[in-house]
C-alpha cells in the first residue's frame, strides 16, 4: 500500500531572519540542513521505499530532499523538480522583514496577506530577472522559468491561485505514482503544501487556513489501494528524542 511524505524544506535563512522568501531562492541555514538530515533519520524507521521524490525548483527544496535522502541511504532514487511546488509567490512582501511589514500595514492586514486563501498580497509591478535585496542578488525569474509564457508567471499568489497551480501536479503526477502503490516523498514549501493538504484530504477553502506546516517535520499519509487515507502521522524530533 502506497505512503506519501510531504515535507516541507529545512529552515531557509530568510526563515530564521523574518523575512518573506515567496519565490525568492534562498539557501538553507545550517538548522533547515541539520533538520533535513533528522527528516531522513526519523524516517529511518518508518521501512519507507522511495520510488520517486519531488521538490520546487527551489534550492531550499532540492537541498532538504538530497540531505533527506542520503541520511535514509536511498540517493538512487529517482527525483524530479516541478515549478508547481514552489512557494507561493508573495509580490511586494518578499525579501521584506515581517515585524518591519506588520509595522507598516498593520498586524492584521499582513495576517490576511499570510493566511487567507483569496485575498493576494500586493503584486510586484514587473517581472524583474534578478532582485537585490540586502545588497545581494537574488535569481527571481531566470532560466528554470524559461519554459514557462511570461503571463504564467506570477506577481503575487495566495492560497486559492498556488492551489491552481498545483492542481496539474496532484492530479497529473502525484495521484498516478501513488495509484501505481508506489511511496512518494514532496519536499515543498508551507503554502503548497497546504495546497496538497486540501487536495488530499479535501479540505474546504477556511479549513486550509488553519493548517500550520512546520519546517523539517514529515508528515505521512498511508492509503489503501484505492486510495483512501488510512493514517495521518507528523513525525516530530521530540518523539525521536523521547
Ligand atoms: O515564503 C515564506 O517566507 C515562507 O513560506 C513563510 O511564509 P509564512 O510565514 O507566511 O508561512
């Protein structure tokens, strides 16, 4: 019978900085890669055989599942890296300070901007091929995008338009893997894994609101053959530790 691990990337260093990293691609710090690597170790025991892994196109993601996987001994496995995993895009907010922004809009609006699912955030105004931020330059929209028409690309996303865009992957990719029973790790980001979380669990648009997706901690779901969800289980360092 079939597992699916949804794991969203170790901590980036715009996470461990307050900031907004939207399609921004930013590096791993040194806690998000250690926590890749317990990632692999608590799913050491869970007798999983990988015969595919996703991730964004975003280092953060490919990083996470290539420490994750070489932690559980299982590099060979077969890895794809799909646009529609990444982040969701956060217009003006990204590479922003969110203190700095709360302070700006107000706690409530920036609230809204993070979590409900149609309300977008401000959209940047041009698709720009580097941003710098902070002094350093950051790829927004480069070559990993080429196969994309421009007016795919967004300038701004929230919940409702990153599960759109997820939509092909689930039904194009991910339901066909898992419908074959095979065990399929997606290393994503917060927002569209929760996008995957209302799609799998078919969860209305307030309900995915709620739904908090904590960096580095697996979250597996066992099916039946027919794909009907068995178990839930988020396995957490702590347990590891007990
Ligand atoms: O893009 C980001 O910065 C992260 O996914 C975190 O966003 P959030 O704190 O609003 O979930």
């Amino acid at each position: 019978m079939p597992t699916l691990v949804l794991l969203r990337h170790g901590q980036s260093e715009w996470n461990q900085e307050n900031r907004f990293n939207g399609w921004i691609d930013t590096e791993l710090s040194a806690v998000g890669k250690e926590q890749a690597r317990t990632a692999g170790r608590l799913l050491q025991d869970q007798g999983l055989f990988f015969q595919k892994a996703y991730s964004s196109v975003l280092t953060r993601t490919i990083m996470t599942a290539n420490r994750l996987l070489e932690e559980l001994g299982q590099s060979y496995v077969k890895q794809e890296k799909v646009w529609r995993l990444n982040e969701r895009h956060y217009g003006i907010l990204q590479g922003e300070n969110k203190t700095a922004m709360r302070d700006k809009y107000g706690a409530e609006q920036v609230q809204t901007w993070r979590r409900s699912y149609s309300v977008l955030p401000p959209a940047v105004s041009a698709i720009a091929p580097k941003v710098v931020i902070a002094g350093r330059t950051y790829p927004a929209f480069d070559a990993r995008y080429k196969v994309l028409p421009l007016k795919d690309l967004p300038k701004s996303e929230n919940i409702q338009s990153t599960e759109a865009r997820v939509r092909p992957f689930y039904e194009g990719s991910l339901l066909p893997e898992l419908r074959a029973g095979h065990d399929v790790l997606v290393v994503a980001h917060g927002t569209s894994i929760r996008a995957l979380t209302k799609l799998i669990e078919g969860l209305t648009a307030e309900e995915v609101t709620k739904v908090e997706i904590p960096n580095g901690e697996p979250i597996l779901y066992d099916f039946s053959n027919d794909l009907t969800i068995q178990q839930k289980t988020v396995l957490t360092k702590a347990e590891k530790d007990e």
